[in-house]
C-alpha cells in the first residue's frame, strides 16, 4: 500500500517540532469535557478534521458532535482509505454527518493517482463531498528531507503538474471541483528558478483545478497571501486558516501574528468560497481547545 499523506506529515511534523513538546491528543471523555458549556446556536465556518485525527480514529461520533456543539457548520475529511471514511462506506459517513448537523465539505485524499483517480473521486462524490482535494504532490514525489527537516517534492514541477492536472480533469468529469493543497515549498523558488505554486497556477485550467491557500504555510514561506490573489484572481477557493506564533509554530487563530482580517478583505479577489479551520499540532492546548478558540476569534475577526 502507498503511505498515506498523514504517514508523511506527521512524520515531518513530529521531527519538526518533536522539541517543542506537542501536546497529545485527549481520550473520547476528554473530547465531551473539553466542548464548549452550551451548544453554539449559530454555526458558521469549517473544520479540517486532520487537526482531531487522533480521536477521530477512537470515536468519530462524538468527535463530530462536539465540532457542531462548537459552531463549525462543515468539515473537511482526512481519513480517507480503502474506500472508506474512517471506517465507515461513504454512504455511512455521509448520513452520520447529516446526523450531527454538518456538512461534508471537502476532502483531502494523498492516495489519488492517475491510475485510481476515478475510483476514489467517485467515493467522495458518495460521500457528499462538493471537492476533492490533492494535499501534496502525488503519486510519491512528497519528500520529507529528515536532514533539514524541510517538506519538499521530487521529480519536476512539470511532472507533478501533469499529475494534479490529469486528477483534475477526472474530477471535472464526474462534477466535482478540485483544490490543490500547498505547504510552504510551493511557494519557494527551486534549484530550477520555479516556483512551484506559480507553475501549478499558470499551467492548469481554472475549470478544472484550483486552489486550497494555507495560510500559515504561505506565511511560513515568507510569501503574502493577498498578493498571490492580486496575482491570481479567483484561483482560491478555500483557506486553510491557522495563525503562527512567535516561534514560528501553528497556533490558534487570533493568537498568532497573521493578519487575517487583512487577508479577508481581499476574499472576493482571491475567490474563497468556502474555509478550514486547521492546526496540524498543538502546544498550549488540546486539539479541541484550540479549534474552540479559533471559532470564537474567526467571529471577532468577521469570518462568516
């Protein structure tokens, strides 16, 4: 079997920041004790569940639930494998999201290859999902220099381009739109005077492939998000949103050092139709502590 996306960053993640001491994860009863005390009434905003895969793998009921108690209005899915939604058939997955009042959004899905493209596309369209979305460079160029401690990509920009391009295209023909997903060597100029981000834009079509911006991860490459949309107009779709403390690590939204209401002004330009809530690690606080407050900040901030 091809190692999974998650395989792969938390690997990265975990060497990255191991010395920053991560906090764990909490068991199912600390997922109900750590939800807000009265259920929010007013949902609004996404959740990349990557940020609660831990107990997403012990219990995703309660985990989702707690996610809709806190005001997420839809989810972005990371558990992605043998045709199945952390476990469960599409179908299966879809209707326990009806159950607990969210919407499946999108899904993040590093298996996809040319070869099983058409396959996998259709599982996520079962599931719900309006996109489907390529999280690194498939078809095993993602790289992971344990040296450096750097995310990277091998082979060509070009060849990776084909590769999203042609996953692309199969998502267009069966009526879903396709999102790729950066990190922050996207957007640094390689060995061959590319950037990667840049080559991505400027080589595909915008209806059949755009894109997912991370913000943490753009700002992390010291790129600014509101130029790539004067850049790009209408190319990004969704944001991944997560500040970066003064450490350089990912932290709640409204605790860190990005701008995002800045960065919101300039939604219509760069497309955004939808955002995430995301963050890969946490520090201070348990993964539901820190999405609880990143949703109370994305209200202060706008965020609708």
């Amino acid at each position: 079997m091809r190692p999974s996306y998650f395989s792969f960053l938390c690997i990265a993640l975990l060497l990255t920041l191991s010395s920053c001491g991560t906090s764990s994860s909490p068991d199912n009863a600390e997922v109900a004790a750590n939800t807000v005390s009265e259920t929010a009434t007013d949902q609004f905003g996404g959740i990349a569940l990557y940020t609660l895969r831990d107990t997403m793998g012990k219990d995703p009921r309660a985990v989702l639930q707690a996610v809709a108690d806190l005001g997420y209005e839809y989810i972005e899915a990371a558990g992605y494998s043998d045709g199945k939604y952390y476990g469960m058939e599409p179908a299966a997955f879809k209707a326990m999201l009806d159950e607990v009042g969210l919407k499946p959004m999108s899904s993040h899905q590093s298996s996809m290859t040319r070869e099983n493209a058409k396959k996998e596309i259709a599982d996520a369209k079962a599931a719900g999902f309006e996109y489907i979305v390529i999280p690194v460079p498939p078809e095993g160029l993602f790289k992971f220099d344990p040296a450096t401690r750097k995310l990277g990509m091998s082979g060509t920009v070009a060849d990776a381009s084909d590769i999203i391009n042609a996953i692309a295209a199969e998502a267009s023909a069966q009526g879903m739109k396709a999102l790729y997903h950066n990190h922050d060597f996207e957007f640094v100029e390689n060995e061959e005077g590319i950037v990667p981000i840049d080559y991505f834009i400027e080589n595909s079509d915008p209806e059949d492939l755009n894109f997912q911006m991370d913000l943490y991860w753009v700002t992390k490459a010291g790129a600014d998000p509101v130029e790539y949309f004067e850049r790009y107009p209408g190319r990004f779709k969704a944001w991944h949103v997560k500040d970066i403390d003064d450490q350089g690590r990912f932290a709640p939204v409204g605790t860190g050092s990005i701008d995002f209401a800045r960065i919101l002004a300039a939604k219509e330009q760069s497309g955004m139709e939808f955002y995430l809530v995301e963050q890969d690690a946490t520090f201070n606080e348990t993964p539901m502590e820190a999405i609880e407050i990143s949703h109370r900040a994305l209200g202060e901030i706008g965020f609708e």
